[in-house]
C-alpha cells in the first residue's frame, strides 16, 4: 500500500475528467498533501473546491509539454508541500484524422502533452521519490495504448509510448521503494471526446463533427470519471503493475492477447459492425465536404 496519511501526491490535468475525480478520490484516503497542476485554472479551482479532508492542496497553471515549465513545478511543489510521494501522469488531449490527414505539427503538439507530459512529470518527480519509504509513479495510457483502430494513428503512438515507457521504468525499479502503475482507461465520460482537436487535413462541417462525437460519447464512454478514478486508487493500494479501467478495456485488451493480427475485425463484429460503419462514413462526409469546396 501506497497510499497513506502523510502521502504528497502530484496530479497533472487535475482541472477536469479523470484527473479532477481521482484528486477528490485520493483526498478521501486522508492524505497529507495534493499538487494539481493544469492549463485550466477555473477547472483546478472547481476540483480544489469539491475535494474535502485536511489535504494541503496547491493549484499550479502548468503546460506539462514544457520541460523547464516542469522543472519549475517540481520546484514549487516541493517548497510548498516539502515531499511527494506519488506523482499521477494523467494530463491528456486527443486528435482525430488519418496519417494523411494529420500535420507533424499536429502529432508534435500531441506527443508532446501526451508522452513528454509523462516523460517529464516522471524524470522531475524521480529523485524526489526515491528518497521516500514508498512511493508511486502512476502514468495514464489508454486502451488505445494497447489496440490501435484507423483514425487513431497519432493518439496511439502517444499512448503506446507511455505503456512502453511505463513498463521499461517498472522493470527497472522492481525491488525499490517505488511502485509503477500503467494505466489503460477504455472509455471514460470526460471531454476528451468534445475537446478532441480534429486534424487540419479533414474537412468537415460543424454538423458532421457533431454527429461523430455523439456517436463516440455513446459508444466509447462506458465509465464515469468517479469510477474510473475508484479502480484507479485500488488498483494503486495493490500496487498493481498495469491497470484495466471500464469492461471495455478488459474485454478488449483481452481480445488483443487472443487475436494479435485480428483483433479490430473482431471488435467491430462484436460492436455490430458499427466501427467500420462509422470510419467508413467518416471518410465519404470528409470526402463530399472537400469536394463540395473544390467546386
């Protein structure tokens, strides 16, 4: 067990979502002391105000994709709490469109929230921890951090990275006073969906981009925030090396393990067919709205 009265844990994107419930969670458990850090600082004073108990609580505005940014953080946090002894990788944004579709700019930008915001959370937060009785570094991944369905290429490079970052780093800390969790939410009811930037290279109208992201919100998001964050706090208690969030990641995560080559086939059967449905229609409004701005 991690988790304990005189705990300091450190969340990134605490101002909404998974990271704002698991804040909440987490003071429950008495702790001693919360950093939240966010871009959203009306978001971060929302969550500091629901949570409740004698947590410290300090709220940081913080780019996690900024390493000095960081390092400064790292820096504030410790003159104010003077310890921690988890840091929660959680800060996330998503991007919809193809390889075609999708600017280097645009996978920079992504990569650089959702793998170097994990990357440099752990390494600031690192010789901090390891001065600790018991600590814990927790990223969040994604099930797409471990299937990787069409129109998803560049979230799931992001994802796959902090599963493999996150598992390299636990083997190298087996035995230590550090425990590390990776992290697979599968469908959560958050804003990521609303909030997703669409690439550049889709052209699509207000309309249409409404109607996927209802029909994401309906079949991706399975779990609530509060319930992911309560798998998420036990899953740490145990310590466990990787954690399933929502019965879509464990089922679907198995289905990967069962059927390697096969496994997007044989989700979208069990969907009903609705996956490749959707990407195919996707693709032809994405198709008629470029064409209807060529002519």
């Amino acid at each position: 067990m991690t988790i304990k009265k005189d705990s300091v844990a450190v969340i990134t994107g605490a101002g909404s979502g998974i990271g704002r419930a698991l804040a909440v969670r987490i003071a429950k458990e008495g702790v001693a002391g919360l950093a939240l850090a966010d871009l959203n600082t009306e978001g971060l004073a929302e969550t500091a105000d629901l949570i409740t108990g004698r947590a410290k609580i300090t709220t940081h505005k913080v780019d996690v994709a900024d390493r000095d940014a960081m390092r400064q953080f790292a820096d504030d946090v410790l003159r104010e709490h003077g310890r921690v002894t988890h840091i929660i990788n959680n800060a996330g944004v998503a991007l919809g469109g193809t390889v075609n579709d999708v600017s280097l700019d645009e996978i920079e930008w992504l990569m650089g929230v959702n793998f170097w915001g994990v990357v440099h959370g752990t390494k600031f937060f690192l010789p901090h921890l390891e001065k600790e009785d018991s600590a814990h570094i927790v990223n969040i991944s994604s099930l797409f951090g471990m299937v990787a369905p069409p129109g998803q290429a560049a979230y799931c490079a992001s994802k796959f990275a902090v599963r493999g970052f996150t598992e390299s780093l636990r083997h190298e800390l087996e035995g230590t006073n550090i425990a590390v969790s990776s992290v697979h939410p599968g469908g959560v009811k958050t804003n990521i969906v609303n909030n997703a930037r669409i690439a550049e290279g889709v052209s699509i109208s207000e309309e249409e981009l409404e109607k996927q992201r209802k029909f994401q919100n309906k079949l991706l998001s399975r779990t609530t925030p509060e319930r992911a964050a309560e798998i998420i706090v036990t899953g740490m208690l145990w310590r466990e090396p990787r954690i399933l969030v929502g019965p879509d990641a464990a089922v679907i995560s198995r289905i990967a393990r069962i059927f390697p080559k096969s496994y997007f086939a044989v989700v979208n059967f069990l969907s009903g067919g609705n996956l490749n449905d959707e990407v195919y229609r996707a693709k032809q409004r994405a198709k008629a709205a470029d064409q209807n701005v060529k002519e």
